[in-house]
C-alpha cells in the first residue's frame, strides 16, 4: 500500500501522534489490575481442572482452554512491558512479570527484543527479527534440511514452531545479551527456569501421592504445562504473523526505511468476530499499538478511529480472517528487497538467474 500524504514523505510520526486524542491515553490502575485478575482466575480455573480431570477428550478440551487463556494473560502482560496499563511503572513490572510466567516468558528478555528491536524497527531489513524473511539467494544457500524447516516455519501449520525457534528460544533463552541488560534478564530467566522446575515437581508429587504411576506423573505434567505452553505457542505465532506478514505489507533497505512507513504501513488492523476480544485484548488493532505503545489496550479501537480520520486509506483496514491468514502464508515465503515485494518458492526458483557455464 502506498500512501500519498505528506506525512508519508517526511516518515515522522509526529502528524500521526498529534492525531491522537488525550482520551486513549487514560489507564486507571482498576482497569489493567481487572484484566489482570480476570484471566488470572480464568488460568488458574483451567489449571486445577487439568490437575483433577482425568477424562482424555476432557483434557484436551481443557488444553486448549488454557492455552487461550495463557495468551489472554500474555497480552496483559504485555501491555504492562510497554507502560500502557499501570503509571506506575513498579506495578507494572509485577504484573507483566506474573502474566508471562505461565507463557514461560521472561520479562527483561522480552523487553529488550520486543519494545527496543521490534517496535523500534519494524519491517527494516537486518533489525526487526520478528517473521524477517529470507531473500531468494539466502534461501536456496540453505542446505535441504534447513530449507525443509524454513517451508515447516512458514507455512499456516508451523507458525508456534517458527515462535518457539525463531522467537522464544533463539532470542530469550538461549541468547547473549548485551552486557548493560544482561543481569535483569539473567535474573528474569532463572525465575522462569525456576518456576518450570517447582510446578513440575509439585504435579509429579501430587500425582504419585495419589497412588499413580509415574508414567500418568508425566502425562499430568505434559497436560498442565506442557501442551498449553505449546498451543500458546501456536496462537502467538499465528497472531504475529498475521499482524506483520501479508502481500500488501511492505519490508524496507535501511536507507528507506522510515518511522511513518514502519509503523503505520508496516502492520495491521484486523477486526476480530465479536466476543473474540474476550481472549485477544484489542490486540489485532495493531497499527495504533505500533504508533505508540502507550495506548491501553482497550483504547486501541478509539485510537484507530482517530487514525483513520487524519490518513483515510493510509492503513491496512480488514477483517481478520483464517482464508486470508491461509493465503498469506502460501503467497508471502521469501522477500525481494530490490522489487519490494514477496515472493513464493516457485516464484523465487523462475526469477533466479542460472549460472553461466564454466569453460
């Protein structure tokens, strides 16, 4: 999508935020400690079902339960990081750190990669490592293997394995920090580590002094905090792309990259089916979220309104929907930063150049 207004020109924000009324930055603490209290309970509720159900559809059910309220959770939690829900940034830190520990997020780590390097540079080649696509050459150098995984993480079935790979292991667990935030994040990933290790140990106990085995032991940990960790996975990897990943969503060189075209051309506003919201917090209105951080997430909506009344036509606008999410995975698989545009497996093959042969 190209916009035409000045401000396009420019690449500051400054038009954009001044568009902002004062009203979307209202955050009474009541309302985020509500939120937070509610998916809470909600967690917790699934939680002690998973302990003492012990029907296998039953539990299934209930998996799948948890792992959307896990993400309710998550995206309070993740207000929180960006300072929208609470002024007080003390409270803030408490919630958004109890909100990621049933995510097995950690705090600092998400910080760093989320608010500092994604919001910071979305959609810029070589900065934003959230869905950054490969180019045609990067791709075809990969050996088979690693080109079989890239197919798996990019397509609609593979997007919580892309989030756990790409995402939550490459880039918090396993990764080096620089120094200045290395021992706040150091410190945030042994308490998840640690929170891991005593919930795990609390369900073996609790299972084997019932008289089970330790075979069913596994499975009531595999349950409560295996597979909903798994399917929460799935839903934040299904959500990100859906928020950054589409033939009309434009990745830019360095040198053209600016503020206005990263934030406001470079993600989405989806509308969500109604009652949706009860799990996904506003989230899919993602553009104004991207404009600025501040904005609660249930001022999202009001924020987008007043978005789309300074730069009609300026924003990607449309209902959110599972065909559209199915074709961009199969229509966005590489990325042509000379062209500006993407590109499919096939596509990528027919526009390589072949080699001249060696006299």
């Amino acid at each position: 999508m190209v916009s035409t207004t000045p401000e396009y020109q420019s690449g500051s924000l400054k038009p954009v935020l001044d568009a902002l009324p004062d009203t979307v930055y209202d955050n009474p603490t009541w309302r985020g400690l509500a939120y937070f209290a509610r998916d809470l309970a909600f967690y917790l509720a699934a939680m002690v079902a998973l302990v003492t159900v012990t029907n296998v559809v039953l539990d299934l059910l209930l998996v799948v339960l948890a792992s959307w309220f896990i993400a309710a959770l998550f995206i309070v939690g993740h207000d929180a990081a960006h300072g929208s829900l609470f002024k007080s940034p003390r409270l803030g830190r408490i919630v958004g750190v109890l909100s990621f520990l049933p995510s097995l997020h950690v705090y600092e780590g998400w910080v760093l990669g989320h608010n500092r390097i994604h919001h910071a540079f979305t959609v810029r080649e070589g900065y934003d490592f959230v869905w950054h696509p490969l180019t045609p050459d990067q791709y075809f150098a990969l050996s088979r293997p690693q080109r079989l995984l890239h197919r798996l993480e990019w397509s609609w079935a593979g997007t919580g394995l892309y989030y756990l790979h790409r995402v939550w292991w490459t880039k918090m667990m396993v990764a080096r920090f620089p120094a200045r935030w290395a021992r706040a994040i150091h410190r945030d990933r042994a308490l998840v580590i640690g929170v891991v290790v005593l919930a795990t140990s609390a369900l073996v106990g609790i299972d084997l002094s019932r008289g089970a085995s330790l075979g069913a032991a596994s499975w009531l940990v595999t349950r409560v905090i295996v597979l909903p960790f798994v399917g929460f996975s799935w839903i934040i990897g299904w959500a990100v792309h859906v928020h950054h990943v589409a033939p009309d969503i434009r990745w830019w060189r360095r040198a053209d990259w600016t503020k206005f075209k990263a934030q406001m051309e470079g993600t989405t506003v989806l509308r969500a089916p109604k009652g949706a919201n009860f799990f996904l917090h506003w989230i899919m209105v993602h553009v104004p979220h991207h404009v600025d951080m501040r904005v609660p997430m249930y001022h999202l909506e009001e924020a987008a309104a007043a978005i789309e009344a300074a730069f009609p036509g300026t924003v990607i606008d449309k209902k959110l929907s599972w065909r559209d999410f199915v074709s961009n995975t199969r229509a966005c698989k590489l990325y042509d930063f000379d062209a500006g545009h993407w590109l499919t497996y096939a596509a990528a093959r027919g526009a390589r150049v072949p080699l001249a042969p060696t006299p």
